[in-house]
C-alpha cells in the first residue's frame, strides 16, 4: 500500500530523512527512448524528495541540481564508445564499475534501483550487503517479447533486422533472466507487463507496480482547435512488427471513417515493413510523415492517438497523446494507463474487427469522442512525470520497509 499524500505531508513535518538511491543506468541518458525515460525518472525523483545519487554510462542532458552525478563511461570529454566497445560489452563494464563503487557504500544507500543488461554484479553486490533493489521493467518479459514479435513477423512475411531489439538474443534473454532472479522487486510499468511475468511463474510479490509520465508543458490540448468532418487520427513511433501499425491501417480502411478522414503516421519504417503495406500506405487518406520532432504539435491537431501495439512496457506516447487532448484507441499490450470506455477505447491486441468498430464508434459518434476527451484530461494531472517521482518514491519506501521486516524477522 502507498502513501498518501497526507501520509508524505506528515513524514516532511516529522523529519523523515530522505530516502537514499543508487541509480544505475548504462546506456547514455540522452533524452532519447529510454534515455529519456531515465531522465525524467530522475528528476521526477529528485523533485518529489529522494536523495539521488546517479550511475549513468554517459550523461548528455542536464538532471537536477540535487542530484549527484558519477558517470562510468565518461570523464571530462573522454568517453569510451558503445559502438566500438559493443553495446552488451559497455553496459558489463558500467555493471563491474557501479559493483565496485556500491562496496564503499554501505551505510550510504537505501536502495538500489537499476536497468536491464547493466545490473547484474551490481544487484550481486547489493544482495550480499544487504541492500534492497529495485530492477526496471521498461518491457514486458523479454521472452515473451521475442516470441510475440517474432511470431506476428512470420505470419505477415517480415524478416526482423538482425540487431532488431526484438529479434530472439539468447545472451540476453540470460543475462536478464539472471537479473530477474537477483532484484528484490521488478518495477512493472502496466499491468500489462506484471501479467506476462504472472504468466511465468514469478510470485506477484516480486512485481512491484509503478507508472511512467509525460511533460505537461510540452504536450498540452489546444484549445481553439474546432471539430472537424472528418477525423485525424495519429500513429506515432517506429514503423514495426510489434507496434502493430498493419493492423492499424487495416482497421482504418475497413472502417468508414477513411472516407473523410486521415490518417496520420509519424515514424521511420523498419526494412521490408513498409513493403508489405504498400497498397494500404498509398491509400490518399494516408499520409506518411517519417520522423518528426513535432509530435506535440501533431498531437495537438488529431482526434485520436491510435496504438494497436502487440508487446509494450507502458507507451510513453500514450501519456503524451491524453496530455495533448488526444483520445487514446489502444491495445490492451499497450501498458496505457487508460479505461476503456470511461477515457479511451480499448481492443484485445491484434483483434482488428474490434479495432474497426472502435474506430467507426467514434466516427459515428463525435458525442462519444469528446465525452472520452474530457474524461481524459480531467485526470492527466495523475500521469504527469512529476506524480511519476512521487509514486516511484513511494515504492521505493515500501520496498525498504519490506526488506527490514524480513530482516528484523
């Protein structure tokens, strides 16, 4: 159970110490995908009162004032490079460094909160003194991610890039596996992803639920923008196999609302992808956009944010869609922090008759999509970055008091 506000309100007054995290994270925080993710996960931390103290591989964006920073694979403007070194190889240096460091700190940290492929001496480490740790799940289970994918790819005749991050990759499927075992808790995003580690045979003690959020002065609704006849509906991301766009464009041409309306796809294809939709994609109500380094704005002008995705962690599209006044029409592996038919639309992954019939409702039914739209943005002040350090804060609290009770025991 999580605090509430009032529980944090009194825990300040009464002069709890702040709670003391090691956050190790071997990519490069660059404000990119997960990079991005790390990063307002951080300052989100910092904000709502946690004592950070920062493992990066290579830190390229600027993190809070009160966060410590002690980067592993950089010093000054020497920088040891991902592509020359290979990835796997960076990320188990940064481990074996973050390893050796956490030593020195014994009685410094609370918890240890670490990311995949870059963890597994450090959660050792922590193990053998003693420290909790959290492990981040920015997906689902990393099998089941490789078999769903793999699997849509063959029944469509696409053949997954080779260093595809879903192509089936036994050392990581190993290492991460290991990883699950070692970390007291693994931080799920959606309840999406806590089922597929169910699935699994992991005890739902091991999951620990959390939520991801999206920068409100970034994305937010415009308020002139008028109905229009038709509707704008929006696919935004990489172009692949596991984003489910096909069953999209699909589901778009099956329903009548192609006949007035567009729609909109912002993203880089995958090779041999874009071939297999060919007839779809050169549709005239479909337009291709490629990448965009305005999807607020793209967002901002459509009626609807479509993601029929097959495997996710908890999209980070998704919250910057409802931000932005979109209503969401998602699968259910989309890990989108929505309620079908109370705020969105929400259909069973790869069933594209019932994303058809969402998509002609809301043609249908301009009553409907601005009764979801209001119903949205009533709450998205809950899914913001900044309530996301709050409730991460709270997990890490009630992890740390777990780990006590066990010991104290």
């Amino acid at each position: 159970m999580t605090r509430t506000q009032s529980d944090r309100s009194t825990n300040i007054h009464n002069g709890d110490k702040p709670v003391r995290v090691l956050y190790s994270f071997a990519p490069k925080i660059d404000g990119k995908r997960i990079g991005y993710t790390s990063w307002q996960q951080i300052n989100g931390l910092a904000a709502a009162g946690a004592d950070v103290l920062l493992y990066p591989g290579v830190l390229q964006v600027p993190v809070a004032q009160n966060v410590t920073v002690k980067p592993t694979l950089s010093r000054g403007k020497f920088r040891i490079s991902y592509n020359l070194v290979g990835r796997m190889n960076s990320y188990v240096l940064h481990d074996w460094i973050v390893a050796r460091r956490l030593e020195k700190l014994a009685d410094r940290i609370d918890i240890v909160h670490a990311w995949p492929l870059g963890a597994l001496e450090t959660l050792k480490t922590a193990r053998r003194m003693g420290i909790p740790t959290v492990l981040e799940r920015p997906n689902a289970h990393t099998q089941f991610a490789f078999e769903i994918v793999q699997k849509e790819a063959d029944r469509i005749g696409v053949s997954l890039p080779r260093n595809h991050e879903h192509t089936y990759n036994a050392a990581v499927l190993e290492r991460e596996e290991a990883e699950y075992e070692l970390a007291d808790k693994l931080l799920c995003p959606s309840n999406f992803v806590v089922q597929t580690f169910l699935n699994r045979g992991f005890p739902r003690d091991k999951l620990a639920r959390h939520s991801y959020g999206y920068d409100e002065k970034r994305y937010y609704p415009d308020g002139t923008r008028k109905p229009t006849r038709g509707l704008t509906v929006l696919f935004a991301g990489v172009c692949a196999v596991r984003k489910g766009l096909h069953f999209a464009l699909d589901a778009w041409l099956k329903s009548p609302a192609h006949h007035e309306g567009v729609f909109l796809i912002a993203g880089g294809f995958i090779p041999g992808y874009a071939e297999k939709m060919a007839h779809n994609i050169s549709h005239p109500s479909v337009r291709v956009l490629g990448y965009r380094n305005d999807l607020q704005e793209l967002m901002r002008q459509s009626d609807i944010f479509v993601l029929p995705t097959l495997e996710e962690g908890s999209a980070l599209v998704t919250y910057e869609a409802r931000g932005s006044g979109c209503v969401l029409v998602v699968s259910d592996a989309s890990g989108a922090h929505c309620k079908h038919m109370e705020n969105a639309l929400v259909h069973r992954a790869g069933d594209v008759e019932t994303l058809t019939q969402h998509l002609t409702l809301l043609h249908e039914d301009r009553a409907l999509l601005e009764r979801l739209r209001t119903a949205s943005l009533s709450s998205v002040h809950e899914i913001t970055w900044a309530a996301a350090g709050v409730r991460l804060l709270d997990v890490y609290r009630d992890v740390i008091e777990a780990k006590r009770a066990v010991v104290a025991y």
